[in-house]
C-alpha cells in the first residue's frame, strides 16, 4: 500500500470573467475537500473523484449539472466519464437531460455494466434500472443560461425552439464559455482514476457529443502512467486525443508538469484548438497547463498543502 495520497480538481479552462473568480474559486475548494475527505480515511481514487464531481456538478457556476448550457433546442444534455487506471475500464454517458449528477451513472456504467458507454434515453433507463431518481429537465436550466440562449437566438438565423423558460432558477451572471469539471485522484493503494463531466457547448446541435466521456479524449487514467482530465474546445481534444497524449508523454519520461504543458501546447499546434489539463501521476505528482485566459483548479498531495488556482 502506497503511503501517499493526491487529488486534483478543476472547473474548467475558459474565459472566467472577473465577477465569476471567487464564485469558481469557491466551487473547486469545496470539490477537493470533499474528495479528499474520502481520500484520507482511506477510499478510493474512483470514490475521491466522484465524491468531488459531484460536488462541482451541484455548482451552478460551471458547466456541468445545472447550470449546464443549453442546446440549440433549449435543452440541458449532458456527458460523463469516469475510469479505473487498475483495469483500464471507463464507464461514460452522453446527451441525457434528466440526470443531475450523470458522473454517478458513468460510475455505475463501470461497475454493473459490460459497456463503456451509454447515451441519451438508454443511460436514463440504465440509471433507473440500478436505483437512481431522474430529474425534471427543467431543474438543470438557470436564468443565465437561458438569457444567454435567447440572446443567441436572437443573432442566429436558425429557428430554435423555445427553452423552459419560467421554470429556471436564478445563477451567477457573467459572459463567456464556461468550463467542463473533472477530477483525477492517486489512492493509498497506489490506484488512479480520472473523472470529467459537461454540459458541453452553449447552442450545441441537439445530440451532440464532445470529448469529455470518450476514452482518452475528456479524461484518461492508467496506474501505470497517471490520470488525467481535459476541458477545452471538445472537437480539437479528441483531434489529438488528448488525455491519453498526456499519459503517452508520462510513459516517456516526462514529470507531470511538463507532460501538462507538451500536451497543451500539442493541442494549439494540431489544431489551434485552446484547452486544459490536470494530471496526478502514480508518485502523487500533480501538473497543470492551459491555454486559456484562466483555468480554475485546485489540488493537494501528501506532500503539499491544498492550493486554489483561478
């Protein structure tokens, strides 16, 4: 049994506009010390990262849960992953809209599933099947989201249909594209794992599907290497795949920080595409890099005291 513990969270790679600093700060602070509080009495990676998930998935201030941006349709549809770096095995969901904590259901998928991965009305069904309550769609949709929606619509030539206007309870104002959240944990028993829920892009096409619950795309974790999740622009992640490039980069010989930082920097160059990473390797290293205006981000290790980032 390993001695040493680690756990990195994040609220996403974005523009995050003065107004929202602290609200992002808070959220990400309160995630690590939930997931570190299953940490130090001895659980799992794959609990921290759950446990902290969720913890950002209930903050309406990311994108992720509610608050989650709405589709062109008005809708909240969301993605999660979540996997084991000791068997490799990842269980995700995508496009599911009555789901409040879909980082719960990508768990389940993992332990009581065959599969990898189930989307929209089949991962709602699995989600039931195994004990979980869905939610009223309307309970994901925030008076921000909205406003933004019918702001987008209103320079879009494109007809779209109404969201549930009326139904939405209020959130943090603020402009931009706000960020996916993720978490990605070393154990005691040396085991990794990485997690990483969206709601994806605000006036997405409805159905559509990002990087963050394919494999090696929105998050990767090996215990062989380390684990690793992404934000950023979805389509140039899985371009490069990147948090499994990040991985390759540890497998290399490179320390966490600077695999971080290649795979950032991999991104921009491939595809120009702009995005984040936090990565915690099997020595409870802990790296960071983005190429965004802010990334709000927080960890702690044995070694180290907890530490905020925005």
């Amino acid at each position: 049994m390993s001695n040493k513990i680690a756990l990195a969270v994040h609220g996403g790679a974005w523009g995050i506009p003065d107004e929202l600093v602290e609200a992002c700060r808070a959220g990400v602070q309160q995630a690590l010390e939930r997931g570190w509080a299953v940490l130090e009495k001895g659980g799992t990676a794959l609990d921290a990262c759950e446990q902290a998930t969720v913890e950002l998935e209930n903050v309406p201030v990311f994108d992720a849960g509610v608050g989650s941006h709405l589709n062109r349709d008005g809708r909240v549809q969301l993605d999660a992953i979540v996997m084991d770096g000791a068997t490799l095995k990842s269980g995700a969901v995508a496009a599911v809209e009555r789901l409040r904590n879909p980082v719960q259901v990508a768990r389940l998928v993992l332990e009581r599933s065959d599969h990898m991965l189930l989307v929209g009305a089949g991962a709602e069904q699995f989600a039931v099947e195994h004990g979980l309550s869905l939610c009223n769609p309307s309970e994901l949709v925030i008076a921000r989201e909205t406003e933004r929606w019918y702001q987008e619509r209103a320079s879009s030539p494109a007809p779209l249909a109404s969201p549930s206007a009326g139904q939405a309870e209020g959130g943090s104002g603020g402009s931009g594209t706000m960020g996916t959240v993720g978490a990605v944990a070393l154990d005691a028993h040396g085991n990794l794992a990485a997690s990483t829920s969206t709601g994806g892009t605000a006036g997405k096409f409805p159905g559509r599907v990002g990087d963050s619950p394919l494999v090696g795309c929105g998050g990767y974790a090996d215990n062989l290497t380390g684990a690793v999740s992404a934000t950023g622009a979805g389509e140039a992640i899985m371009k490069v795949v990147l948090s499994k490039a990040a991985c390759d980069l540890l497998a290399c010989g490179s320390d966490p920080q600077a695999a971080a930082e290649k795979a950032v920097a991999l991104l921009q160059e491939r595809t120009q595409g702009r995005g984040g990473l936090l990565i915690v390797d099997r020595k409870a290293r802990v790296g960071a890099a983005f190429s965004t205006a802010r990334m709000a981000y927080a960890f702690r290790t044995t070694d180290s005291d907890p530490t905020v980032h925005v």
